[in-house]
C-alpha cells in the first residue's frame, strides 16, 4: 500500500524506472516517449551525461552551503551565463527551487521596490485571464486560471485580471494581427486608468502562455506596446519564462524574439531540464539597485536558495543550451513538428486550432470548428488523450478548457530539444492513435 499523497487520488500511475534519451521507462520495461518534458521540462532528454557529470563532481566538493552564509561558485557561474543570455537591461539572478518559488519572489520584489521607493500606495497588480504563474498564493493571486484559483478565493492578494492575446478566439473578422495586437494591448491602459495609475505596481506576463491556453504566442507587436503602456505609468513588467523560457521556443529568452524587456523576468523547467528542481528570477539593476541602496535587504528567501548542486546542473544545462546550433535546431525541428501536425489533424473535426513557436506547439479541441464551441467539459476529453496517449507509449500534456470556456480542452507538447525526425513521426502516430481511442470513448 502506498503512503504517497498523490496530485490526483483517483488515478494509478506507473512507476517510473530509467530514463534513456527521450524516452522514460517504467518499472515493467514499456517505453515512452517524452513529448512535453513533464511539463516542458526535459529540454536535455533523460540521460544527458553532461549534466549528470556536473552535478556529481559538485556533489564531490559539497552539496549544501547556505546562501545566508556563503556565496558559491556554481550560483555565480549560472547567474553569468543568464544574465549574459537575458534581455539587455537584466543584471541581476535570484537562484530559488522552482517556477512558483521564482514567481512569488517577483510578486513580492515588486512589492519591496514601490515600498522602498516611498510609493506605498502602488500595491495593485494587473495580470491576465487564461495564464498561469504558479501555485504558491502570491503567484496564483498573479495567475488567470479560475480553475486553479477557485478553492482559495479569500486568501489571494487582490490583482485584477486583463483578456489575454489570444488571436484564435479574441481577433474581431476583419482586424489584422497588428490592429488586434494593439487593441488587446490596449485593455492594459484601460485597466490602469481604471484602477488608478498611481496605484498600480506591476503588469504580469507569459510571452507565450502555457499550460492554461496551450502555446499561444502574443502577436507581434503586442509585447511592445505593453511596455510602453508600462513605462507610460511608471509600471514594472514582469514577464513569466517559467515554461516558455530556456530556448523552449527556439530562443534562450522567449521575449528576446519579441524584442521586449522586461523589468524582472522568471525562467524555470528548462533551466534545471529535470535533473534538479531550480527556477530564477532575474531583476534590473535598477530595482536591485533600489534595494541595495535602501535597506539593502530582500525580504524573502528560502532555505534551498542557490543550492549548488542545481546551479552546477543550471550551469552545465546553459552550456549546451548556447552550444552553437542548437536553437537553429529547435526552431528548425519546431516548424517539421507543426508541419507534421497540419498534415494529421489540420483537417480533424474536432481540433480547431494548431499554433505555438519552437518545440512549444499545441492542439486545440473544440466540439465545432465553425463556431469553434469547446467540448463539453463532461467528456474530459483532455484526460482521456493524456490515459490513452500513455496506453500507447507517449506522454503529452492534455488540458481541460477554462471553466468559463473561453478556452477549449488543449494538448500540449513540448518535446525534448534532441528529437529528430523519427521522434516526430512517432509522436504524431501515436497522438493520433490517442484521439481516434478518446473520441470513440465519448461517442
Ligand atoms: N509559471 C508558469 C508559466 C508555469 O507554467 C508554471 C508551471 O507550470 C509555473 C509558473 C509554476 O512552476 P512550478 O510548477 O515549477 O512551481
């Protein structure tokens, strides 16, 4: 009898044994193959030598040295190699466990740098509906998903919450992606002068929403106007890379394709590629600069911050992230994978919409692709791919629709960056296989 509190008590999973390449192999010997990294985690596959040698010859020196008492080697190479990566202006790396560990050390850096500037009334937060940052209460409060946010309604902080960029289901007929992207832009200005320009703080972003919508990018040109609105009122924009960050998208820095910076930007998933739990958060020199000449004392922290052995394994993920071709790679092998899904399910009744950037590619399901109405959420239709996709020997990462449906039941993949071609064909076969099984269990 297990004694584990699983995520989900009505399911049996089974257990995971070795990891080879892109594929994970459980206890009975069945492979399968890894098409979302977890949750856009592996981007190095499961066996990646490189990574496993730095963390063992760090493990050799010592593991565990904490950062209220000493700096580390490994903490300042990974913070040189990201800042040397991040969008110009970034100076400055906070080393915590996770994505919501780094999320909710923006929310409260946002916090502390109004504060230690003397404008205590900027408490407010604006974010967007249909996103996610996070499950620690600060973060959520920050994310848009209702269903994640619904049980713990009196504990989030108040934030308000703007339409996302979202082209499939918000673009009016007739409008360009520039006048959408504008327009949808533009619900920001709208928010702040609603609220109170004086009394805002921070914009949260994902460049290109993840796990609640599945890989949508904003259109071009949005990301910019969002951060003249910002700078217009004296805003910080903090943008969330925990999944589309560390080249997920065919760029170290997802918004460095969009030509954006931001004031504090959060990177996850990729950056500890599964081998250790690691997230960061990375900050201007103006807002660090703010604290070390104020109090000189950020107010947060956790005890497994900067932990040396998951920089060093950072460390060793930045080196082979930056390796020359490697993005050209994943943008390369990102367009064969949409390629490969236009040709299976560009013509299925029942998937509305196939976008994303890089390796960060999703499928949305919808009951009709005219009125583009989602499934009925009864099905559980996403749940149904994930249990018949596994059957079949292949992980994705199916999601239901947003329980206001606004969003249908999405599949998401994000496949380890060392795929190849017959990587491709085998996840478009076996997803099709998964969907043919699903909606024949629905009828
Ligand atoms: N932000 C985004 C965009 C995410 O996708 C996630 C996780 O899926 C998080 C934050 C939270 O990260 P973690 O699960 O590592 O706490």
């Amino acid at each position: 009898m297990s004694h584990i509190f699983p995520r989900n008590t009505r399911v049996t999973l089974p257990t995971a044994a070795k990891g080879d390449g892109c594929y994970l192999i459980d206890s009975t010997g069945k492979r399968y193959l890894d098409a979302c990294g977890g949750a856009a985690v592996s981007c190095l596959g499961h066996s990646n030598e490189k990574v496993i040698e730095a963390i063992k010859t760090q493990l050799d020196k010592f593991s565990f040295a904490h950062t209220g008492f000493f700096g580390s080697e490994p903490a300042e190479e990974l913070a040189n190699k990201l800042v040397a990566q991040a969008p110009t202006g970034i100076d400055r790396v906070y080393l915590v466990s996770g994505g919501s560990e780094a999320m909710e050390s923006a929310v409260k850096l946002v916090r502390q740098y109004f504060v230690e500037k003397g404008e205590h009334q900027r408490s407010h937060m604006i974010a967007r509906w249909q996103s996610y940052h996070g499950n620690t209460l600060g973060a959520l409060s920050a994310g848009g998903n209702k269903w994640r946010r619904e049980m713990f309604g009196p504990l989030l902080i108040e934030m308000s919450h703007i339409d996302p960029c979202y082209t499939y289901r918000y673009m009016q007929e007739g409008e360009t992606e520039e006048e959408y992207g504008l327009r949808a832009a533009n619900l920001l200005e709208d928010e702040i002068l609603r609220v109170g320009p004086e009394k805002v703080a921070a914009f949260f972003a994902e460049p290109v929403v993840g796990a609640t919508m599945g890989a949508v990018p904003a259109v071009k040109g949005y990301l910019k106007r969002i951060r003249e609105i910002c700078d217009k009122y004296g805003i910080l924009l903090v943008l969330d890379e925990v999944m589309c960050g560390m080249g997920r998208t065919g760029h170290i820095f997802a918004c460095n394709e969009d030509e954006v910076r931001p004031d504090i930007v959060a990177v996850a998933k990729g950056i500890g590629a599964g081998y250790q739990p690691l997230g960061a958060m990375l900050c201007s020199k103006e807002i660090y600069d703010t604290i070390a000449e104020g109090s000189g004392f950020f107010q947060h922290g956790h005890t497994y911050m900067g932990h040396s052995l998951a920089a060093a394994a950072g460390s060793a993920v930045m080196d082979q992230l930056t390796e020359p071709g490697r993005m050209e790679h994943v943008r390369a092998m990102g367009e064969k994978l949409s390629a490969a899904l236009h040709d299976e399910f560009g013509q299925h009744p029942y998937v509305g919409d196939i976008r994303g950037r890089g390796l960060f590619r999703a499928l949305e399901l919808v009951s009709d692709r005219g009125t583009k109405a989602p499934l009925d959420p009864s099905f559980k239709l996403h749940a149904k791919v994930k249990q018949n996709a596994m059957k079949a020997g292949l992980m994705c990462y199916p999601m239901g629709g947003t329980v206001d449906g606004k969003t249908g039941d999405h599949i998401l993949l994000g496949p380890p960056f060392i795929i190849d071609d017959s990587h491709i064909a085998e996840i478009v076969e076996k997803l099709s296989l998964a969907m043919k099984e699903s909606f024949t269990q629905v009828g």
